[in-house]
C-alpha cells in the first residue's frame, strides 16, 4: 500500500520507503523533495500563475529544467482529474529525470514533478501521476505528511510546521481562528517519559506568555479518524493584560488522547471547542482511507 | 563515504556489557569502566567501578540489533516495522542513537561491506 502525501492543496501516493526531506514555501508556491533512505527521488514544485500565462510559463519552465532541446521531445499528459496543459518528459537513457508540469485550473498553480530515474522503471507515468489530484477546492483541504494526517477547513493556512523524528506538530490559521495538532509516536516510550496530564500541561504552557490555565484538567475523550480515545482536557484563558488585544482568542481549548491501536498520542489546540472537535475528527484520514482511492 | 556506503556499515557492540532487561521492555546497560593510561598515574580506580545506560524500549531494540551482522539500513527498516513508523523519521532517530553510542564508545562499525565494493561504485 502506498501511503498518501497531501500537502498545499495537492496529494499524491507515494511508496512506502520515501519520505519528505524538504518542505518548503506555502499554498502561492513552494517546493517539497522526497528521498528514500539512500538519495533524492522526487521533486514537487507549485507557482500560482494566470491561467492565460500557464501554456507559456510551462514550455519555459520545460526550457530551464531540462535544455531547449530536450524540452521538444515532451509530450502531452494529464492524469485524471483537470489539469491542463499536462506534459512529460521521460529521459530516454537512464539514470537521468523524467519531468512533468501541468497547470490545475482549480487552485491557478503550475505543478512540476521531476522524478529521479535510475532505470526505467515507468514510476513517473504509471504510478506517481495517476495519484496526483488537486483538492484545493475542498472544504476540508486534506494534509498528510509521514503517519500524520489530518483535514482543516478551507481557507485555513498552515502557519507552523514542525517535523520531527516521531513528534510532529502542523498548526493552521491565526491566533483569532486557528487549530493546532500534534502527533508523538511511540506513544509507550513517551508515556513512560511523562504521562498524559504532563504532555498536555507541557503543550499549553507554550502559550503562558498571553494565557494562563482556566481550571484544572478533566477527563475527556478525543474523536479521530480511526476511532474515539479517552484523554484528557484543558482550557485557557487570555491573561487580563492582553485584553486589548482583540487579535488574540480569548480563550483556547485543548485536548490530549492516547492511540493504543496506533501507539500514537495525539495532543489538539484550538481557539474554539467546535474547530478542536471537528479537526480532530479527521485526524488519520489517510490511514483510514488505505489503498482505497476515497478521500474521508 | 557516500551515504548508500554509510548505510551499508554494520554497528558491533565495542563493549563487554551486562544487560538488564525489565518488565515494561526498558533495560539498563552496565559497562564495566576501564583505567585509562594517563588517569592511572593520578587516580586509582576502584574495582569493579561501572557505568550505567538507561534505554528505553527502541533503544533496547537498537542495542539487540548491533551484532556485526545487522547493517544501519537494515536496522532502520527493521525499526520502521517494528513500531509502525516511516522509514525517514526512523532514519533520522537511529542515526542519530547510532553516533550517541559511538560517541560514548558502546559500539564501533564494521567497514567490511563497504570495502568488500569496488572503488568508485
């Protein structure tokens, strides 16, 4: 089963053994390469453009990558799903790059995928393009980078990221509105490290500086993709002093679970109990979804 | 070194260490300290004098697995199965153990695979 990378608006399944080693940019254009554990394999590049200026941004961007006379031996492809103006470039001598570009009328963003071929092996074509889709018209827009996977809602811009080795944290929106989630694995190492009332105390005292803790933690339960967990609660309250700053939520709800399933503890921040609740819903969409091509 | 030949070395415990493994799969590592050269003109060791290693659970599964045999990409992989984690996330962590052993002196590599390769390949 090849796991579901979504990122920016865009998804693609990738095999199991690759694995981001770059992030970079936001949703107008940015850049992602993913490696195996021995080199680079691919290269995920999106530029928001006009559409009319799409058909000559990709005959250049063909040009820059690959040389004038390379870009003539393209060809015409678009996988499934509306992307105009799709072309590929297959190196006819490996090791060398097969590129394609292709311009998504959904969101206005050229795609440009250079996939590093040590043989030919056909990936590019027959198993990395046919996955690509654009689900920046979604209202849940879908993120899905290592085990860690989750749905905001529509605007909603990833405002931090932060992907370490089994702890990793994806924030979105503003402080008025925004939604925090992380994910820490191996939840059995990290519990024995702390228990869950510490990890929750931990991840809220980030935000002591404009907040203080609005009563003690409680027992509650946490409502994800793969399953409902009991955890615990807590909320925040903005400290008195940062009352003029209408900026700032007033108060922030956050929830900690435990995954014994998964072995997973998932820790959610939010400045409303209705986002935290309706993000955390969709927390592991990716592994619930498989091999199956549906999105939750 | 390139990075596929990096992976390709085998850790080997370097030490003669007494394991202790407990309940909840976390053990304790006991090395028995040796007197260095130059410390032996100004302190006396006492006998028996040891030092001891917490690990946790992937860290016991780490240690298990540098035998000489295991090479760190196999170990990686080994470790991704074992506690559902992606390859990457896995790499970077055991690494990352790796040099913390090396460094404290518990392991050494086995080059012999890479030397066993051609030059230039």
């Amino acid at each position: 089963m090849r796991p579901i990378v979504a990122w920016q608006g865009w998804r693609l399944r990738l095999p199991p053994r690759w694995g981001p080693l770059k992030l970079e940019g936001d949703w107008r254009e940015g850049y992602a390469l993913f490696a195996d554990t021995g080199r680079p394999k691919l290269g995920v590049r999106w530029t928001t453009l006009k559409a009319k200026a799409a058909e000559g941004a990709i005959e250049k961007r063909f040009g820059q990558e690959l040389g004038v006379l390379a870009a003539q031996a393209t060809r015409a492809y678009s996988p499934p799903g509306l992307w105009l103006h799709g072309r590929l470039y297959t190196d006819p001598s490996p090791p060398g790059r097969d590129v394609w570009l292709g311009y998504s009328p959904a969101s206005g963003r050229m795609l440009e995928l250079v996939y590093q071929v040590r043989r030919r092996d056909g990936a590019m074509a027959g198993a990395l393009l046919p996955s690509l889709g654009d689900e920046s018209e979604n209202p849940l827009l879908p993120w899905s980078i290592f085990d860690f996977s989750c749905q905001v809602s529509n605007p909603m811009p990833l405002s931090e990221q932060r992907l370490n080795a089994g702890d990793i944290t994806l924030g979105f929106g503003d402080r008025r509105r925004g939604v925090t989630m992380r994910q820490i694995s191996v939840a059995s190492v990290a519990l024995r490290r702390m228990p869950l009332d510490q990890w929750l105390a931990a991840q809220m005292r980030l935000r002591k500086r404009n907040y203080r803790p609005a009563g003690l933690l409680r027992e509650g339960s946490l409502a994800v993709a793969l399953g409902r967990f009991s955890g615990l609660e807590g909320q925040l309250r903005r400290r008195r002093r940062f009352g003029f700053m209408r900026w700032i939520a007033p108060r922030l709800w956050a929830a900690a679970a435990h995954d014994p399933q998964r072995d997973r503890l998932y820790l959610v921040e939010a400045t409303d109990e209705q986002l935290l609740r309706q993000t955390a819903a969709t927390i592991g969409w990716a592994q619930k979804v498989g091999a199956s091509d549906v999105l939750v | 070194m390139t990075v596929e030949q990096s992976l390709a070395v085998r850790p080997l415990r370097a030490v003669e260490a007494t394991v202790q493994v407990r309940d909840d799969e976390t053990a304790t590592l006991t090395v028995p300290l040796k007197q260095s050269r130059w410390t032996g003109w100004f302190f006396k060791m006492p006998d028996g004098a040891h030092k001891k290693f917490e690990l946790d659970k992937l860290g016991l599964f780490v240690w298990n697995h540098c035998d000489g045999k295991t090479s760190v990409k196999q170990l990686i992989r080994k470790l991704a199965r074992q506690f559902q984690l992606n390859e990457r996330m896995a790499e970077v962590s055991t690494i990352q153990f790796l040099r913390t052993l090396g460094r404290k002196g518990l392991i050494a590599m086995s080059l012999q695979s890479v030397r066993e390769q051609p030059e230039g390949k």
